[in-house]
C-alpha cells in the first residue's frame, strides 16, 4: 500500500506538467534562459518522438482504463478539431511504448551533466532514473524494453536541442 503511493507520486513527478514546472523553477531562480530553452525544446522533442512511436506500435499498457471508458468520460466534449486531438490523445495514452516520464527524466540528465559535468550530477540522474523506470513498471505503465528505448530517448532528445538551440 505505501510502497504503491510512493510509486505514484514518484510517477507524478515525472509527469510532463511536472517537468514544465521545473524548467519554469530553474529558469525563476537562476535565470539562465539558455538551460530553460534547453529543457522546454528537449520536452517537446521527447513528446514528438514518442508519439510518433506510439503511432507506428501499438501495444496496450497492461493496466489502464479501456480507450472506450475514456472516450465517454472525457473524448466526447468539443466539436470538430478539438474533438478528434482529444480522442487521438487519448489512444496514444493508453499505448506503452515509450516511457515518456523515463525519457524527460533522461533529456533533463542530459541537459545538466552537459553544463555542470560533474560526476555527482550524473550519478544522481541515472538514480531518479532509475527509481522512475521502476516506479512505472510497478504501476504497469510500462516495462523494461519501454523504459529502456525512453531513456534513450531522452537522451537523444536533450542532445537535439542542444542542436536546435545552437541554430536558433
């Protein structure tokens, strides 16, 4: 029982609305506008990866309301191209490959071992990874392979806008 509250908030945390409140946090206390560009573009290549993942592979979380629930509870408001988001939304959630609360935890790693370079700030990364990817598989959100192919992601995702933010 409590381990499965930790989970959960271990899992809110690494929610994406949780991770544009962190880049919105660093940017307010240390005003380095370079790192918060680099966090909001990485969020944004991590969700465009997966998503498209989730386009092309279909398979189902393990544990998750059915699509058909969730279209009546919360699909069903709004009319023409807001509709039709919502419910393409909505089937790309319940999809498991991959994990995208891994892969911003992996892009942010990413980010900071770039500017701080130290092996502390590595070795703490790779830990909250690490404690998320379980979290996830124990919630049965995800499982090894999607937590796996996310931190990859997030990696890759933190390294493209390190390139996109050098072009801009």
């Amino acid at each position: 029982m409590v381990l499965g509250i930790f989970m959960k908030i271990i899992s809110l945390l690494s929610s994406l609305p949780a991770f544009v409140v962190y880049a919105l946090l660093f940017f307010a206390f240390t005003g380095i506008a370079d790192i918060f560009w680099l966090f909001i573009i990485s969020i944004i290549v991590c969700t465009v990866i997966i998503w498209l993942l989730r386009l092309i592979f279909k398979g189902k979380r393990e544990n998750t309301k059915s699509i058909e629930q969730q279209l009546l509870k919360h699909g069903t408001k709004g009319k023409g191209l807001l509709k039709k988001f919502k419910d393409t939304y909505l089937k790309l959630e319940e999809r498991s490959f991959a994990s995208g609360h891994v892969a911003r935890v992996g892009a942010f790693g990413y980010i900071y071992y770039e500017y701080n370079s130290s092996i502390e700030a590595l070795i703490i990364f790779v830990c909250v990874a690490l404690v998320v990817a379980i979290s996830r598989i124990y919630l049965k959100k995800h499982n090894r392979l999607d937590v796996f192919i996310g931190f990859v992601i997030g990696l890759i995702a933190g390294y493209v806008a390190k390139i996109i933010l050098i072009h801009l």
